[in-house]
C-alpha cells in the first residue's frame, strides 16, 4: 500500500529527483515487511485434512458395538470402533478415518 501511495507522489506530486528517492524508500519498506511476515508465520502451518483428525478424542453418541456415532468437534460421525464397545459418553481416541467413518479405538487413561 505504501508503495502505491509513494508512486501517486511520484506522478503527481513531488519532483522527480525527490519522487524516487521515496519511491525506493517504500519499496525497501515493503520487502522488509513482506521478509517480517513470513518468517513470522512460518511457525503458524495451516492444518487441514482427514490427517488433523487422527489422535484426538470424541465422546461416543450412540453405542458403539462396533459402529455407531460419535461427537466431534460439535460435529456427529459415523465411527467404527476396533474391539470392544462403548456407551454413551465415554470418550475414545480417533485413530483412523475411512471415508466418512472415523475409525476409533477405547481412550485408556
């Protein structure tokens, strides 16, 4: 933006000598700030994905003997639950995902 503001003083405003000398000014400005931010949100990855999933816990809806439902994030799914049962409101831990079923697994404190 500062770049923009410094090209319009340049055309329009200031003189020649004087407009490059803010014109290249603002284009340093802007590269130290584009540098700043990257390195700034390199520490802050987008997560996203069936992947992100996969360890978190879900409180089981509907019995799970073995399939049924389960509370995600406000969310209802499918899941399919490996050896055993669960009743509802127990947690388990997501340990899969198959399509549009989360495969879970009992949560052993």
């Amino acid at each position: 933006m500062l770049l923009v503001i410094a090209l319009f003083l340049l055309l329009f405003v200031l003189s020649p000598g004087v407009g490059f000398a803010v014109v290249a000014a603002a284009l340093v400005f802007e590269l130290a700030e584009l540098a700043f931010w990257r390195r700034f949100l390199r520490r802050y990855r987008i997560r996203s994905g069936p992947e992100t999933m996969v360890g978190d816990r879900a409180e089981v809806e509907e019995p799970l003997a073995p399939e049924g439902t389960v509370r995600y994030r406000g969310e209802i799914w499918r899941a399919r639950l490996r050896g055993g049962s669960a009743v509802r409101g127990q947690t388990v831990r997501i340990a899969g995902v198959d399509g549009l079923t989360l495969e879970v697994e009992r949560n052993y404190p």
